[in-house]
C-alpha cells in the first residue's frame, strides 16, 4: 500500500502503517511524498517512482493500493483516472470539494471513497456529483458515507483496505512493467 502524504507529513503514512498492519499482516506499506499544492502531475516520473516504491515491496502493479486523505484523496483519484498504473485501487478519504473531473472511458481500477460531511459541501451534492460522473467510467467504485461525530473512518478504511488487498493477493509478482 503506498499512502500519499504531503511533504513534511511522513509521520501521518507511517501511523496509518502501524495502525493496519494487524488487519493485513502480509502486506507492505510505503509512504509517498507528492506536493498537494501544485495541479500539475508529470507522469512519467510519477509512474516510475510508484513502480519502483512497489518492487522495493515485492509488489506487482495489480497489487498497489494508494490512500490518501483530503488534498492527497484528490492526487490519488487523479493518479487512477489517468491510468498512471493500470489496475491500481485507491482508498481516497473526505475528497474536497473541486472540479469534478472527466474519466476517460475504459480506466480500470478500484475507488473506495470513505466521506465524511464536509463543512464546504454540507449537502454533499458536490460529492455526490462527483461520484455520478465517475459511475460513468469502469471504475469499481464503493463509498462509505459517515456522520459527523466520533472516528468510525478507521473502522471503514480497515474494511476498505482488506478487500482491496484482498483482490490483490490474487494478482502475482515479481514486478514487471
């Protein structure tokens, strides 16, 4: 699983490693610096580094896992809709509000969205926006949606995560590209 973070927040990747370790003893968690700031992404570097954080793992394509939380949901959600890694599944938590993109048809991968309410989308006509453009690619898509209140997003990104690792334990290594 590589987590997305933004710089200087490496603490964040590695809280979430320890704390899912336990549910997916056999799998192998990375963090992955990436600037949150800037909209441009350079694909082809971007593309390699993930592939290389994934050998450094023993990891195929097909059994990458990118999470990543507010800002960082939205760069991994970008990194599935452009096919950077083919297959690849992410877990994207409380996505902000933004332009909502267009897939490309015949992107394939796998988006858990885990979204609590956001104070700029009280309605959540924004996400749910979102969500019906992105039902329009061939995206697996699945979606917790959680209440305010006290932390059940650790239980949802667990269930999230176990069945995305799941679906990849099916796929073998060694890495090819």
């Amino acid at each position: 699983m590589l987590v997305l973070f933004a710089k200087g927040d490496l603490s964040h990747a590695e809280d979430l490693a320890r704390d899912w370790a336990e549910a997916v003893p056999r799998s192998a968690f990375a963090g992955l610096e990436t600037d949150l700031e800037s909209c441009r992404i350079t694909l082809a570097p971007l593309r390699e580094r993930i592939l290389d954080e994934a050998a450094k793992l023993g990891l195929g394509p097909l059994q990458i896992i990118i999470v990543g939380s507010g800002k960082a949901g939205q760069r991994a959600l970008d990194l599935v809709l452009l096919g950077i890694v083919r297959g690849v599944g992410a877990i994207i938590v409380d996505i902000p509000p933004g332009p909502i993109p267009i897939s490309p048809g015949g992107v394939m991968g796998s988006v858990r969205f885990v979204q609590h309410r956001q104070p700029d989308d009280p309605d959540g006509g924004h996400f749910d926006a979102l969500v019906q453009a992105l039902r329009l690619s061939s995206l697996d898509i699945r979606i917790i949606a959680l209440p305010e209140g006290p932390d059940p997003a650790s239980r949802a990104l667990g269930t999230f995560l176990v069945e995305l690792v799941a679906n990849a334990s099916r796929h073998r290594s060694p890495v090819t590209r």
